[in-house]
C-alpha cells in the first residue's frame, strides 16, 4: 500500500504561483510513476502532469510552460509548481501513484483545492 498526501493548496489571483507538495510513504518501491491530477466542478478529471522513477516528466497541452513537475526522492515527495496561474486553473488537484505493472494510476491522496481569482 501506498499512502500520499498533498499540501500547498490555495486561494491566489491571476498570475501567481503556487507549489503542491504530494508526500509518498508506505510501499514506495512498487511506484513506477507519480502524477497530479485536477477536477474542476461539473468537468472530469484530467491529468496534469506526471514523472516517472526515471524522471521523464509530461504535461497536460494547457499548463505547458507554466507548471512544473519534479521530486525528491530523498524525501519521497513529488513537487508540482504551478506558475502563471489562470482562473480556469481553479480546481481541486489529487496527487496520485501508478504502480508498477499497473496500467492505471491506482492510489490517490485527498486533494487540495487551489483558486484561482481573476
């Protein structure tokens, strides 16, 4: 089992920045990639941006140069900075593990809003 927690959520205006921090622990060898997904209201979830053991990283079309993802494995922590930030950028962001052989992201932490003012 994998356990994540996400922290750094917020309320900021229009081109600010912010970083999420998703802290792993439990079976952190079996995870083969990390990524941050988002829900807005009333719209699925979509992935943000994702990076695996061996750090390639990529990026959902609409936050490509404006967020970075990246990690430090020394504190098992995978970062998300968030730059530029827009109003439609406002949702709820969930940190989430794939492990490996999984075709799917299969744990999730409990989120953390981020809002973006205009």
């Amino acid at each position: 089992q994998v356990q994540l927690v996400e922290s750094g959520g917020g309320l900021v205006q229009a081109g600010g920045s912010l970083r999420l921090s998703c802290a792993a622990s439990g079976s952190i060898f079996s995870i083969s990639a990390m990524g941050w997904y988002r829900q807005a209201p009333g719209k699925q979830r979509e992935l943000v941006a994702a990076i695996t053991s061996d750090g390639t990283t990529n990026y959902a079309d609409s936050v490509k140069g404006r967020f970075t993802v990246s990690r430090d494995n020394a504190k098992n922590t995978v970062y998300l900075q968030m730059n530029s930030l827009k109003p439609e950028d406002t949702a709820v962001y969930y940190c989430s593990a794939r492990s490996l052989g999984s075709l799917n992201y299969n744990y999730w932490g409990q989120g953390t809003q981020v809002t973006v003012s205009s």
